[in-house]
C-alpha cells in the first residue's frame, strides 16, 4: 500500500504530546510539511519537530489557542506563508475537564467545547477556505484537501462523570458528517478517527495506576492499551490516495472496546 504524503503540507494541532505527536511524527517520515501545533507545551514541540525532521520531513512549530478565532487565523496564514497551501488538516487538540454533573461548572463545560467543538470548526473552516482556492476539481482527480478529526470512543460510548467531553465528541461525529456532505463534491473529504485507550498524559492517571490499568483492560478486548502510532498510522492512510473514497466515515481505533466487552464471554 501506497501512502503518498511526500510533499504534502500538513497542519496538526495539539501535536506536542501524545497522539498528536506521534501523528505529526508518522507525517514527518512520510516527508511531509507539518506545521506543529502547541499551545503550552514549547519543549514537546520542538521534540515533536526534531522528530520529523530526523524522519526526513520539514516544519515549523506554531503557538495558537485552537479555540481562539485570531490564533486559527494566524497559524494558517504562517502555513501559507511557509509553503503556499495546507493539504491536510489534522484537527486533534483536545481536554478533559472532568465533574460529576450536578458539580460541573459552566466553565468546565465551556473550556471543554471551546476547544473539543468550536476548535475543531474553527480549524476546519480555514482548512475548507484554503481547499475552496485550490480550482475546480474534476471527478477523477484526487481529493484536493483532507480533514481528519480527533474524535473518541465516546462520541458513541455514554461516560458517566465525563457529559462535557462525550457531548464534545457526539457534537464532532455531526460536525464531520454534515461538513463530509457539504464539501465532498469539491473533493474534499473529511473524516474522524475514534480512539479507544491510547496510553498518553490526558489518561496517565489510569494506565500508570496498576488497579485502574487493570480495570480498564476489562473494556479492551484486544486485551492492550494502545499507542499513539496505532492512531497515526491511520491518519496517514485517511490522508492518502489510497484512502480517496473514503469520506463521511469514522475508524475505531480501539481495540474492540465498541464492541461492547461485556458480552466477550457469551454475555
Ligand atoms: P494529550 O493531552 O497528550 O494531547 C492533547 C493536546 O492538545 C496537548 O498537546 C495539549 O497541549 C493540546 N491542547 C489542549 N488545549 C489546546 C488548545 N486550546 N489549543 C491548542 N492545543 C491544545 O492527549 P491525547 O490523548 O494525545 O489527546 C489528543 C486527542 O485524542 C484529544 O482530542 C483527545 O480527546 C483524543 N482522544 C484521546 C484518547 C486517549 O485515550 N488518549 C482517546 C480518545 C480520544
């Protein structure tokens, strides 16, 4: 399988840790652009960009709140000013605000949406400006620009004591199938990735705890906690030819844990 990125420009955010990294880092040795995304963390990504650029890819980092109007504007104006366009979009950055839900406060709710969901649309709407200037596409040419977002287990699974997050990630599922409808006779495709357990500092607290690690393999039925690469090998695909039919759809990168475990010994 071909997974074509050399060249491209890819913009991701949240990609001083985590998943974000490890899919900044997959772009990187495909040879891609990226531009590295951090809000806080300026350490992470430059580690991030030592990555890509020993993987044989080019980049910049780039400081920006996703969930601020004036940041998104000016991370995509540098990445045109660096490479002229943006390709693919991965919009990935993301929290947790955690509260039983009688407790939950307004700003818990807010900080959550402001960048799990008006993030992401805020992203993607410079994304689709930049993809609308690339010309008329014929319907045998490729997709001229790809969103991928970061979306979770939860935007199907209920999580008690988690509301905002789950609303976020619902809120996401909707975001990519309307926007995937709008755009795809442009050929533009747009499509989320779900990650079950992936082992990175937003869940640190479980899988560095033996009981939690323990209980939280229960849910998994391929029985191990995933790792940033199993989510950025996808990403790459989703991003790729290969991948160009592919539009509307989320990937369950989980381990099973969809497929309701509970039921793994004959219910
Ligand atoms: P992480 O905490 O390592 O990464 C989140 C990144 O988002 C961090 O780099 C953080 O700095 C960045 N970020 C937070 N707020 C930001 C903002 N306002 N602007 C820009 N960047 C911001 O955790 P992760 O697990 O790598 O999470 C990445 C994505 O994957 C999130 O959307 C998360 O919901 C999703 N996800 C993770 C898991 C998992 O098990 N780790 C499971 C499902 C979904």
């Amino acid at each position: 399988m071909s997974t074509q990125t050399a060249n491209q420009t890819v913009l991701v955010t949240g990609a001083s840790s985590g998943i974000g990294q490890g899919i900044a880092i997959a772009f990187g040795q495909k040879e891609a652009n990226v531009i590295v995304n951090y809000h806080s963390d300026e350490d992470g990504a430059r580690q991030t960009l030592d990555e890509i650029e020993k993987g044989g890819g080019k980049g910049f980092i780039c400081k920006a709140d996703v969930s601020k109007e004036e940041d998104v504007a000016r991370m995509f104006q540098a990445a045109l000013e660096a490479y002229g366009t943006v390709d693919v979009l991965v919009s990935n950055a993301g929290i947790q605000q955690d509260s039983a839900f009688a407790e939950m406060t307004l700003d818990q709710w807010n900080k959550v949406m402001n960048t799990n969901l008006t993030g992401y649309f805020l992203c993607a709407r410079e994304a689709i400006k930049i993809f609308n200037q690339k010309g008329e596409a014929g319907p045998d040419d490729k997709a001229k620009g790809n969103i991928i977002f970061m979306s979770s287990v939860h935007d199907i699974i209920p999580w008690a004591g988690h509301v905002n997050y789950a609303s976020s990630k619902g809120g996401i599922l909707m975001l990519m199938k309307s926007l995937a409808l709008e755009v795809a006779p442009k050929k533009i495709r747009i499509n989320a990735i779900s990650p079950g357990a992936i082992a990175t500092d937003i869940n640190e607290d479980v899988w560095n705890d033996e009981e939690k690690r323990k209980e939280l393999l229960k849910l998994i039925p391929y029985k191990r906690i995933g790792k940033p690469e199993d989510v950025a090998k996808v990403a790459v695909w989703l991003a790729s030819p290969d991948s160009d039919y592919v539009t509307g759809t989320t990937i369950y990168v989980d381990g099973g844990m969809t497929l309701y475990p509970g039921f793994v010994n004959n219910g």
